[in-house]
C-alpha cells in the first residue's frame, strides 16, 4: 500500500512540474493558454506550488519509511 502510494506520488509530481504554467512571458502566454482554472494565475502558481511541495514531502517520507522497512 505505502508503495502504491509513493507511486501516485511520484507520478503526480513528474505531471504536475510539466504541466506547470512558465513564470515567464513565453508562447502559451501569448495565446491566452493561461486563464487558469484555478483562478488568477498568481493564485494558480501558488497552489501548484502548495501541491507540489506537499507531493515532494509525502514522496520522501513514504520512500523513508519503506527504505527502513527494508533494512
């Protein structure tokens, strides 16, 4: 189960860090690709942000917890 979960984890965080919105003026700014769905794009950045820090956190600890189950 622990193992599944740091799978989803892992998984979650390689989409989210590719779909994540550039920080700067490039092409998908420039066609309107960016109206959030989340709200402004600040308010956008900064929830991804939350998410991915939180997936970040849950992945070590998962992975920590089944490397000292293994040893």
């Amino acid at each position: 189960m622990l193992q599944f979960f740091s799978t989803i984890c892992s998984c979650a965080l390689i989409i989210l860090i590719l779909l994540r919105i550039p920080q700067t003026n490039g092409g998908a700014q420039n066609f309107n690709l960016s109206g959030s769905f989340l709200g402004s794009p600040k308010n956008t950045d900064q929830t991804l942000q939350n998410i991915i820090w939180f997936l970040t956190l849950a992945f070590l600890l998962s992975t920590a917890i089944l490397t000292l189950e293994l040893g």
